[in-house]
C-alpha cells in the first residue's frame, strides 16, 4: 500500500461521522478477510492506530442487496480477534463501512448503527460501528462490475416449493404462529445439497434470538430450514419471530412442558438432517457448507464449538460410558432421530440420554475439527451443574449399568468435591 493510498483511506474513515476517536495511521490494507454473505462483496480490509492508540479493524463493502439489513448482529466477526502485529493483547474497534446502492433499500447520505455491546459474541471488540453510505459519494475505493449477484437472498429463502408443509396442531393457548410454511412453502433435499434443519427453542429469548437467527438466514450454504418452537414468551421474543417472518420456515409460540418437550416439537416439523441451536447462541459463518459435506444417513457429525472464550472438542465415543462428552450444539443428527424423540422426565440432560442411546444402538459420528458454534454459558445446565450430574447418574446407571456401577464413586467424589470448593470460593 502506497502513502498516498493510505491518506486517501485514512481521510475517508475520518470524514465519517460517528462517535469513534479519528484514525491517525493506516498501516495496513489488505483483500476482504470476512466470509461474505448476502448482498454484498468486500472491497478491502483495513487496520489502523486511533489518535489515542485505539487498535482500528475496518471492513469495506460494497452492498446492492436488502439483506444487509438482516445482518447487523452477526456481522462483525465473532471467531477469530483481529490483532495488529507487535500490539499487545487489546480490543479493537470495529468499523463495517458499506457503500450502498440505492437498490439496499438506504434513503438517507448516511446512516450510523452501533452493535449493543449486549451481543458481543466473544468479546473480541471493543465496540463494533456499521456505517451506511448512499452511493454516489466520495470514496478511495474501485467498485467492481457485479451483472449478477455472486450471493443473494437468504439461505433459507433460496430452494423453496410448494407443497403440504407440516405445521402443529391447533392449540387455544398458543400465543402467535408464522413463518414461510403458513404460506404454503416448504423445502425438500436438493442433489448434492441435503437439506438442514436448524431448530431453536426458546422462552424469553431476549435480546439474543435475533442474533441467533440472523446467524442461520446467512449461512451460505442454500438448503436451510430455519424452525423457532417458543414457549409462551413475553419479551419481545414474538415481535422478532413476526419481524423475520419471511425468512423463518415455521415459528410457533405456545406454552410447552419444558425445553426437551419443545425440542421435540421441533423434531416433528423437521424435515433434514437435525442441528438445535440456542436462542443465545450463534453459527459461526459458512458453518453449514462444511458441515454439508460430510452428512450422511448413518452417521452423525461433530463439531467444536467456541463456549465463551474456550474451546470445546465434543466426542461421540466410548467415553459417553462415563459422562456426557457432546455438546449439544456440536452435533449433526441424521433424519432418523425424529424417530427417536428425546425422553422429557428429564429436565437437564436428555439430549445426553439421546445420545447414550445412539451409540448403544451402533450409530457412529464423524468429526469435523472446525468450531460452528460460539455459545453463550447460559445454559440451563451451566446453571444447574448438580442436578445435571444426578440425571446423568441416573441416565448411566438405566442405560451403561456395568460402568456406572465401577465408576459411580469417582464421579461422586469429583462432584462432592466441585461443591466443597464452590462453597469455599463463595
């Protein structure tokens, strides 16, 4: 990069208006490092030292397509941290500059968004800043010939058809129903492309669902149901679901049994290969396209996903004997566990009992060693932690009685043993 270019980019940030301290320095740009997603296409990858010594990640694009307004929330990079070579260990700030066609959708010269600091996930930035500029405007930047949109709508919008879809019953006491099927539209398997279906249950899923779902309709892999079983929510949760309508298969809220009787719902309305997603947690981008190429019937797949700030390698193995070793949003279910169903006495750890119980009938997994999956630690049983343990006791001794019976003891001495220190540590 030349000094001149430099100027002309450092010039351009500081002529944005926005509340961030001004860029002093570029001392890189570079080709687009984001995964691309709908309705746009990057035109470069900026970092650069603030007045103050603020560390600067800049993303430029130039957008032609509506989605761009669906992807706020998940759109800042929330695997890997952008570090300048030589810094030390601190949060940059983010800057997502679009240079939009007037086809976006954009009316105004400018439009400023700050992403809630609420949704951060992962906590690599500082602040994340998306800035809208309505093309014709100044900028150092070339904009490429686009006759047809490389990547357009959303993935779960791209393979629909007519058709009979499945829907739940009626129910006096559901609160709101919606989504693409209520219109008559469903999806089936493609050649090459199975069909994924993606199933979130929530209750009060505030103000992550939006996150969660905006996540899944930008996936760019093309054959994505998208299914959100709600049980009854009163904080704003159905005005997100109503919002995303178009781009949801089905959406339903009516009060449930519990998380795994929802889970369940959502098993008979899907209609490919299985993943659940937490309404507080996010895909990772391009998660899908990976995963896609290793379904298969017979199989399921595992994945890391990222919990907070650590990594997490499940394993389908032997080692389930002993205690629950996948978690849940790392696994990829063939279709035949609709069939399955998940046991709903327990209130914590059933989709370990599942699990337990497909190994034991001979089904094997696939690892993919890619994480898919950034998960917020509010898990219902992060925050039950002896009780989780108490039913997997009781799922292990049901279902593997010989190992339960040789390592009940150590299991309840490592537990005794967590609690004595948490009681200290309070």
């Amino acid at each position: 990069m030349s000094l001149p270019q430099a100027n002309l980019i450092c010039t351009f940030l500081n002529r944005l208006d926005m509340p961030a301290p001004r860029v002093l320095q570029i001392t890189r740009a570079e080709p687009h490092d984001a995964v691309a997603l709908p309705g746009w296409q990057g035109l470069g990858s900026i970092s650069g030292i603030g007045e103050r010594g603020e560390i600067y990640a800049a993303d430029v694009r130039y957008a032609w397509g509506p989605e761009i307004w669906k992807q706020h929330r998940v759109d800042f990079g929330v695997n890997v941290p952008t570090w300048l070579p030589g810094e030390s260990v601190r949060k940059p700030i983010k800057l997502v500059v679009y240079l939009c066609e007037p086809t976006t959708g954009l009316k105004e010269s400018q439009r400023f968004a700050m992403v809630p600091q609420a949704i951060l996930a992962g906590s690599n930035w500082q602040a994340v800043y998306h800035i809208y500029l309505l093309l014709p405007c100044a900028h150092p930047f070339t904009l490429p010939e686009i006759t047809q949109a490389p990547l357009s709508g959303f993935a779960t919008t791209r393979h629909l058809q007519g058709g009979a879809p499945e829907r739940l019953p009626p129910n006096p006491a559901r609160c709101g129903e919606g989504g693409l099927r209520t219109r008559g539209q469903r999806k089936y398997a493609q050649d090459h492309q199975p069909l994924i279906s993606v199933i979130t249950v929530a209750f009060n899923g505030m103000p992550f669902i939006e996150q969660a779902i905006q996540s899944v309709i930008n996936q760019a892999y093309a054959n994505i149901e998208l299914i959100v079983v709600d049980g009854g929510s009163r904080d704003g949760t159905l005005a997100v679901l109503r919002e995303y309508d178009a781009q949801i298969d089905y959406w339903v809220s009516e009060p449930d049994h519990g998380i795994y009787a929802a889970m369940n719902k959502g098993l008979k309305l899907a209609n490919g290969y299985i993943y659940h997603l937490g309404a507080d947690d996010v895909l990772m981008p391009g998660a899908l396209t990976q995963v896609a190429a290793l379904l298969d019937p017979s199989r399921i797949v595992i994945t890391n996903v990222l919990s907070g700030k650590q990594i997490v390698r499940s394993r389908f193995n032997w080692e389930m004997r002993f205690q629950n070793k996948v978690h849940h949003q790392s696994a990829f279910y063939p279709p035949v566990i609709k069939t399955w169903a998940y046991a709903e006495q327990y209130q914590i750890c059933a989709d370990y009992e599942l699990n337990l119980r497909l190994y034991n009938a001979g089904y094997r997994a696939h690892y993919l060693d890619a994480v898919t999956a950034y998960c917020r630690k509010t898990g219902i049983s992060n925050a039950a932690y002896f009780e989780a343990h108490r039913e997997i006791s009781a799922i292990r001794r049901r279902l593997c009685p010989r190992a339960h019976l040789v390592f009940e003891p150590f299991f309840v001495f490592k537990y005794r043993t967590k609690h004595w220190l948490r009681l200290r540590m309070d």
